[in-house]
C-alpha cells in the first residue's frame, strides 16, 4: 500500500515538472516567435517610407 503511494506521489511530482518544462520551452518558443514578428514588422516599416517617397 506505501509503495504504491509512493509511487503516486512520485509520478505526480515527475509529471507536474514534465508540464512545467514544457510550458517553458513553449513560451520561449513564443517568445523567440515575437522577438522574429516584431523584427521583421519594424524592418518593413522602416523600409516603406524611403520607397514610398522614392516613388512619388
């Protein structure tokens, strides 16, 4: 009977820390996926103007 709960609390303890690790890497995912969004949303914007006014 102990053992088994013991190896409840054990496989619970692993695997609330498999679900912390794996949220983690997801927000750095979104994270790294922001960083890239906004890069390139501010690259382009920064790129607009100067042929906007080239070609009026």
């Amino acid at each position: 009977m102990e053992t088994k709960l013991l190896f409840f609390l054990l496989s619970g303890i692993l695997f609330q820390s498999n679900i912390g690790i794996y949220m983690m890497e997801q927000t750095e995912k979104c994270q790294v996926t922001l960083k890239i969004a906004i890069q390139m949303h501010s690259h382009s914007i920064s790129i607009f103007p100067n042929n906007f006014w080239r070609s009026s």
